[in-house]
C-alpha cells in the first residue's frame, strides 16, 4: 500500500514516502476512485514522461488493473535505461514493477527486479539512506512472503536503524518498517514480540492517521492474527471485524484485503464451531481473490486450502481433496516446492490420506512437511510441533506406539514453550497421546490428559469442549 500523506512539516521527506512500495502491502488495498486511467500508448523519451508512466501505473495498480499496471510500469522500465543502468529513476521504476510482478503471485521474478533496485540504492542510498531503507523493507517483505524469514528479518532491521535514525518515531515511514518486523515476527512464531510490535504500531497510527485509517484496519488484522494463533480467540474476533468495517468503508466491499481479513475471520469461525458462517466467508473470500487477482494466485490458493479443511471436518472428503489438489498446483507453482505455505497443503492432504485409511502415504507426506518446515521455520516452530502431533497419530494407526510416544512428548514440550500451556492445539495433543495411553492400556495417564485437555478448551473461548477421540466412558472400561 501506499505510504499515507505526512503532514507539512516533513514535506521535505514527501519524496521517501511517494518511493515507497512496500509490495504486497502497497496494492492490495487502495482503491481509487474517479476516472480510471490508461497508460501512455507510445510514451516518448524524457523525465516528464518517465514521471507519466509511473504514476499511471501506480494508479492503474491501485485500481487492481494489475495487467494495464504492469504494461505501463515495464514502459516506464525501458525507458529509464536511457538515463542508465546506475540511475535511481531506473531503481524506482524497478522497484514499482516489481511490487505489481510479487501481487501477481511472480515472487521469483519481483526478487530478481528487487535486487536489481537494491544494488542500485545500495551505490546512490538518497537523502538520509532513506531509499536505500525501502529498498530493503521491500525486499524484506517479498522475503517473508517466500518463507525465507530469518533473512527477511536481518534486511528489515537494517531498514529500521536507518530510518529510526533519520525520522520521527510516529512518521509513517518508520510505522510501516516497524509493521514490517512485526508481520515477520508473527511468520517465525515470535508471537509475543509480534504482539508488542502490532500494539505499538497500532497505537502510533491511531493517534498520527486516525482510527478509521486503512492502515489502522491492516495491522488490526495481523493483530488479530498474532490473538488467533495464541488463542485468543475473542481479542482475535474483535479485532478482525474492526478490520473489515474499516476496509469495506475506505476500499468497498470486494477489495483484495477485505477478502484478506474475511479469510481470517472464517479460520476463527471454524474453530469455535460455527462452520456455516465459516464456509460463507470463505466462499466469499475466495471470490474476490479470483476476480481481482486471477485463478493462479497464492492468496487463492490459500482461501481454496481453507475451504478444503472446512469440507475435510464435514466429511466432504472427496471435495476437501479437489481443493487442496487445486491449491497445491498454484502453491507450488508461484511459490515453489519448499515454502511454508506448501508444506500446510500438504499438510491437509496427508490428513485426507489418513481418514482413508492410506497411513504410510500419510506419513510420507507428514515427513515431507515435516521437513519444509524444520528447514523454513526452525526447529522450534509451533508448526514443527504440529507436524509432530500429526506424524505420531500415523504411528498410532500402524501400532507404532513407542515411536508415537516420543514424538507426542516432543510437540507437548514444544507447543507449550511457544504456544503456552493452556493453547487449544496443547488439548489437541493431549487428548491424542491420551489415545494412545488409553491403547497401551494406561487410562489412569490417559483420564489426567483429557481432564487436563478439556479444561483447556472450556477457558479458550470456543461454546463447548471438543467431542474427544477418547470419552471419558471410554477410560472407565
């Protein structure tokens, strides 16, 4: 998104903020109103045309004519080689490329044009290395939208010391590089930094933009994330629906970042159980990212995905599968093979392959995912965790109880150093190795860990506990 006005008095800095890209962050939101535009047909040479073609094609993106934006920012590119290939013009028609290219779901190609812009910066960095700063916040953000965040994390921090030490704590450059930080710190599972970052943000823009700024509605919805993950669930809701009511006033009812935090709102409904609200957000989700961003996006992908779990929990087994098939092809497509995002469809597709009764094709592709994740994410990610929750009950089905053990010790340690130990995925794990406690014939264990596991639950926020795989009639036989 673009970077909001900053008032007169930093109207010196008026240029670093007009720069500013941020990529995915840039163009999923601001709608303009109005006449729409069209780019230059043959644009002749020159800084004024030059200046034509990036504005319109700025505006067209914003417009989320991404086709017509990506036409006229490719023009303003060749037309800034004239002024040679060192030239800053030549770095910002790169970088407005570059962010259209990553909202098109080309991430590969965005980082190649990013790096090209960067290595310009890096030579003429501009007043106060501010250019130099968003060259790398933009880097950073495509970075952490690929899964490679321990370096989206180091570019993003080298982003906030220059501008920290070149700007007002509460001018919006500096909120949208801490913003940044905070989005990565949410990815790599450091859920309590995320949540200091977000409020601190959040506070800042309320004060600065007022609390019906599109900006505000954007870190409301990660906020509301960073709750969801913790369980958090009605610190989550209300910040979700803030979010949407803020982003359908500023940007209208069918905006690529309404159907964002729609998204994430249908993730909150299936789990506290309202699975017909959850499905009609979704449906509606999913339809705003096709229309505006086409049948090959990731964020598509991801709303397919999340339907697929919906229909996967309602015994729609076959359609679950579709939908995961559907959306691994795009994944793997724009993302490649090994990135986080990958690795969570194949995740659910393993599950698909469990209740079939297909346990060693389940369990390769738990390793799989497994393995995506301890080399994206760490080997202390909640993600690992689950993966292990996921692996040990494909060991239970086969009668591999020792091996199912280890591995439910394991994500329990570990859910409960990332997570906290009254986190609904901690019951999860509890009621699961309950299973397999009340299997190897030790109910008096099993019966603690569902006690524990429901007392969870009740003080989660969810209506009701879950229904159990293990009843507690079940471990008074």
């Amino acid at each position: 998104m673009d970077c909001p006005a900053i008032t007169a008095e930093a109207a010196s800095k008026a240029r670093t903020a007009i720069l500013l890209v941020w990529t995915v962050w840039l163009a999923m939101g601001w709608a303009v109103k109005g006449q729409e535009l069209t780019c230059p047909a043959e644009p002749a040479s020159g800084k004024e045309n030059w200046e034509n073609l990036v504005d319109a094609g700025r505006k067209l993106r914003d417009q989320s004519r991404y086709p017509a934006a990506e036409q006229c920012l490719n023009a303003a590119v060749s037309l800034t080689r004239e002024f040679g290939d060192t030239d800053p013009r030549y770095a910002q028609s790169l970088e407005a490329l570059a962010g259209v290219v990553q909202i098109r779901g080309r991430y590969q190609e965005a980082e190649s044009l990013f790096q090209k812009g960067l290595a310009i910066w890096q030579v003429y960095p501009g007043k106060d290395r501010l250019d130099l700063a968003v060259g790398l916040s933009n880097l950073a953000n495509l970075l952490r939208m690929e899964g490679q965040y321990p370096e989206a994390e180091r570019l993003q921090l080298q982003a906030l010391d220059i501008v920290h030490a070149a700007l007002p704590p509460d001018s919006p450059v500096v909120l949208q590089t801490l913003y940044g930080l905070g989005a990565i710190q949410a990815l790599r599972g450091q859920c309590a930094q995320a949540v200091v970052t977000f409020q601190n943000v959040l506070a800042t823009q309320r004060k600065v933009l007022g609390p019906d700024d599109p900006m505000v509605a954007k870190t409301l919805s990660d906020l509301g994330h960073v709750y969801y993950t913790t369980g958090r669930y009605q610190e989550a809701e209300s910040s979700y629906r803030r979010a949407i009511a803020i982003r359908e006033k500023a940007l209208g009812p069918n905006d690529v970042e309404v159907g964002i935090t729609l998204n994430k709102l249908a993730a909150l409904q299936r789990v506290v159980g309202f699975a017909s609200e959850a499905e009609r957000l979704w449906k509606r989700a999913v339809r705003i990212w096709e229309t505006a961003l086409g049948s090959d996006h990731p964020l598509l992908a991801a709303g397919l995905n999340n339907l697929g779990m919906l229909y996967n929990d309602q015994g729609k087994i076959s359609e679950a599968e579709d939908l995961f098939r559907r959306a691994l092809k795009i994944q793997e497509k724009s993302l490649g093979a090994e990135h986080p995002d990958v690795a969570r469809v194949l995740n659910n597709l393993a599950g698909v392959y469990f209740q079939r009764g297909q346990y060693r094709e389940a369990e390769d592709t738990y390793r799989r995912v497994l393995a995506i994740h301890e080399k994206k994410l760490g080997p202390e990610h909640y993600d690992v965790a689950r993966t292990w929750n996921n692996l040990a009950k494909t060991y239970v089905a086969q009668s591999r109880y020792a091996d199912a053990e280890f591995l439910y010790i394991r994500a329990l340690a570990l859910q409960e150093k990332t997570l906290g130990r009254t986190h609904p995925e901690v019951a999860t794990t509890l009621v699961n190795y309950a299973d397999l406690l009340n299997k190897t014939r030790r109910k008096a264990e099993a019966r603690k860990l569902v006690s524990r596991a429901r007392q969870i639950e009740l003080q989660s926020g969810r209506e009701q506990a879950r229904e159990y795989t293990v009843s507690f009639p079940d471990l008074r036989k």
